[in-house]
C-alpha cells in the first residue's frame, strides 16, 4: 500500500473506516488515563479524532504519523491548534522515535498481513521501557482488503514474542456497526525479546 494507494481513497473520499469521532472504547479508555504528560502516538491516525480529544483533554504530548498529506490536512482543518511538529507525514515503518503509549485505530488492519510481525516489532522499538499499545483490532472476516481480515488466536500469536497480553477481548462498548467485531488490547512491552 504505496503512498499513491492511501493519497487516491481520501481524493476519492474512499474513507469508510472513518466513524466521524473518537470511538467509544478508545474515549473511556483516555477517560481513565491520570498523567496528561504521557508521550503519546497515533499511527495510520486519518482524521485524528483520538489525537483531536486527547488534546481537548489536556494531553500535551500526543503525535501523530499518517502517510497521506490530505489525511493531515482534513485533520487540521478541524484541529489548527494541533502543534506541527508533533505530526510526522511519513511511513510509520520509518518512523525513529520512543514512545509511552502506542493507539491502535484501524491501522493494523490496513496494512498488509504479510508485514504484521514487523509492525508488531516496530511498536516494540517505538515503545519506551513499560510502554503499552492499547486499541482496537478487528476481529472478522473481509472480503479482500483494505481492510484486511485478523482473529484472536492470529494477533497472540503475532505480539507474543513483543508483548505481554494484558487484555485483548471483546469490546463491550463498539459503535453500532462494529459490534461483536472489535477486540479491545492492552498489551505491556517486554523487557526483553
């Protein structure tokens, strides 16, 4: 999924991942989180409106990597305010920095399945010691892809060597549409791999 790729469905308003708001889980998620200080990234972000309400909470740290300079420049329309050199326009896969917290929102799906043990892994190095990677997986089928389908067992499997798998189930509080379909993960950066 070239740059091109990405450039050619937001001209195209080819976007039907974008739910127009933070997603539920994610917010109650934030809701919980005490220090505003946590450096915070937001891969594949789109529309941004997990960054949008983190910052609107008080959050001062949050970053943002998206491939699509007209995926940026939606969010910005909405978010001016959002500081310009918290936003990376590159690939996240060569992206060089550390981390507390990594969001997971409809990126890994949207990348190919045959690169999700490196992403895996490029969360690992992105994360600072005790660093988590919290967010939403699908966990259905699609017809081709993007999106791209995954499951449980798969996602286990991939992080294992990464991760320990703090949470990873069900959410409870999906949008309408997602329903039964989205796995809620907290997983905690080994010491060690």
């Amino acid at each position: 999924m070239e740059k091109s790729y990405w450039e050619k469905r937001w001209q195209e308003n080819q976007i039907g991942w974008d739910i127009g708001n933070v997603s539920t889980p994610l917010k109650e998620y934030f809701d919980q989180l005490t220090d505003k200080n946590f450096k915070i990234l937001i891969p594949g972000c789109g529309n941004a409106y997990e960054a949008e309400y983190l910052l609107k909470q008080g959050f001062t740290n949050v970053y943002i990597v998206e491939i699509s300079q007209l995926a940026v420049d939606s969010f910005l329309k909405r978010c001016p305010e959002f500081p310009s050199e918290h936003i990376f326009v590159e690939d996240f896969f060569l992206l060089e920095d550390q981390f507390d917290l990594i969001i997971e929102q409809t990126f890994f799906c949207a990348i190919d399945p045959k690169r999700r043990n490196e992403y895996a892994k490029k969360t690992f190095e992105l994360l600072k010691p005790g660093g988590k990677l919290v967010g939403l997986l699908f966990n259905r089928e699609f017809e081709g892809g993007p999106p791209f389908s995954g499951e449980k067992e798969e996602y286990v499997k991939t992080f294992s060597p990464y991760f320990e798998i703090a949470k990873m189930e069900t959410a409870y509080n999906s949008i309408a549409p997602r329903k039964e379909t989205e796995l809620f993960i907290r997983l905690l950066k080994r010491n060690s791999i």
